[in-house]
C-alpha cells in the first residue's frame, strides 16, 4: 500500500475522565481529539460505546472514529480493545496519542510503533491488542519532580502558550497523517521546538529532534 493511502480507522486520544483531570498534563491525547473536534471533524457523531466517548464519520471518503476511553489511563486497552474488535480495527490502523516526560515540553514525535516505554496507557492497549504494531503521537510534557505528580498537575501560566501551540500542531500532525501518510508527517513534526536563542542566531531554521527519545512514563 503506497504511503499515502495507510487506512488509518480510529485516533484514540489518552487521558483520564473527571473535572480534575481535564487541563493536567496526562491529559494530552483527549486535548488534542477535543482541537480535531472543533476543526475538521465538528460534524462527527458522538456516542457512549466501549467505555468511551466515541465520534464517528467520515474523513477524505473513509469512515474514521476519534476514540476517548472513560477507563482512566491504566486501563485504557480495555476501551480500546473493546471498540476495535468490534468493528475488525487492526492495531496498524489505529493511531494513538498520548503525553510524554521524556520529550521537552510542546515537542512532538510521531513513531510507526515500538515499546510502551513506562507509558501504562500504552502498555495497557499493547497487552490488549496482543499488539505493538499502532502509530503513536506522543507530545512532550517535560520532567519535573515526582512522575505521578507532574503528570497530574495543571500546566503553569508560563508554559501554557508553549501548550497551547503542542495542541495545535498535534491536531495539525493528526491531519496530516491522515492525508500524507505517516512518513511525511514525521519528517514535518519530529522536531524540537527551538529556544529563543536559536531563532535568534537562525531565523527559520528547524532543529532535528534527538534519536532514540522512548517515553518513560506513569
């Protein structure tokens, strides 16, 4: 299948439900499903299936579901599980996003599969699809003190414009996965975002993302 026509057939975004978790930081993947809700998939279908909070419609000719388990993160493969088999969703068409604490903040990195990495929303999905052949987006949250703390704590006034900007892109990284495939939006959104000392000296300029960077987190 040529690159640019991968069936992807459901975008799970990982989080955990509740008013107090909504603006923490595990709650990546449900803020960026939350940015594709409200630009080009506003007209999708919600409904309450497989534990989640599911959106169905079409996208470019294909059906596609956008997917936020209500499971919390540590047994989000449930959710998963459950909706994929449901509907014959192999693990190579589904495409999960999820936070990271071993990417800076707002850094972006798109990878076919590999290793849950210490990341339990992911280790739980690849014990339920018996799988760890999904495409993953994981968008950086930084490191900061104890790891379940930072995880769920609220990002400071500080950090939220470089959030904020995390979310655009990871929605934008989402779109263009879907139409150019994966490929291609890996060699536009695998890189660091650049200090203000770097745009100085290169205006412009993109700075590679280090290699090898697997999450590591709770």
């Amino acid at each position: 299948m040529a690159e640019n026509q991968e069936n992807y057939r459901l975008i799970v975004g990982l989080g955990n439900p509740g008013a107090e978790y909504r603006n923490t930081r595990h709650n990546a993947g449900f803020m960026v499903v939350e940015k594709l809700l409200e630009g080009p998939f506003k007209s999708f279908e919600e409904s309450h299936t497989a534990d989640s909070r599911v959106f169905s419609g079409r996208f470019r000719g294909r059906s596609l579901m956008l997917q936020m388990p209500l499971t919390y993160m540590n047994d989000s493969g449930r959710a998963v599980g459950a909706l994929s088999r449901r509907h014959g969703i192999e693990a190579s068409e589904i495409l999960v996003i999820s936070d990271d604490l071993d990417l800076d903040l707002g850094q972006l990195r798109i990878r076919k599969n590999g290793s849950d990495g210490g990341h339990n929303g992911l280790k739980s999905i690849i014990a339920e699809l018996g799988s760890s052949e999904f495409r993953r987006l994981r968008i950086g949250i930084g490191r900061d003190g104890k790891v379940i703390d930072h995880v769920l704590s609220a990002f400071t006034a500080e950090e939220q414009p470089v959030w904020d900007e995390a979310v655009e892109k990871g929605a934008s990284a989402v779109t263009e996965i879907l139409k150019a495939g994966l490929s291609r939006a890996m060699n536009r959104y695998n890189t660091r975002p650049r200090t203000e000392a770097e745009k100085t000296e290169a205006p412009g300029a993109e700075v590679p993302a280090p290699e090898n960077n697997e999450i590591k987190n709770n």
